[in-house]
C-alpha cells in the first residue's frame, strides 16, 4: 500500500495519514482556520498575463528592487 502512496496511483485515507503521522512520533492537528483571500484578484490578474509578460514583470521588480 506504501508504494501505491509513493507512485501516487492511490492517497491514503485521513485516518491512515493520521496513523502513520503518530507512529512517526507527531501529531496533525486538523483545524479549520478562514481562507486568506486577500492575494486572489492580484494572482488572478497575474495569470492572465502572457508568459512573457509575467516574465518581464519579475524583472521589472529584480531590477527596481536591486
């Protein structure tokens, strides 16, 4: 079973990751925490970008920030 989780042909079930997270000594708090959404319409505008744009976007920042 081990092996069908490393391929990545099956994931484990909550309950088994939570077994085996605690049989490697630590523990996986399960918490729901709110969404952080404050980055989402800058990613979105972002990606709708061309690559080449993007790409001259970042070195607009490495170069203004050097």
């Amino acid at each position: 079973m081990i092996a069908r989780w490393e391929q990545g042909s099956v994931s484990p079930s909550i309950d088994n990751l939570l077994a085996i997270v605690h049989a490697c000594g630590f523990e996986l708090p399960l918490v729901l925490v709110p969404r952080d959404t404050s980055q989402d319409q800058s990613l979105e505008a972002g990606r709708l970008l061309s690559p080449e744009r993007r790409v001259d976007r970042l070195l607009e920042r490495v170069d203004g920030g050097g």
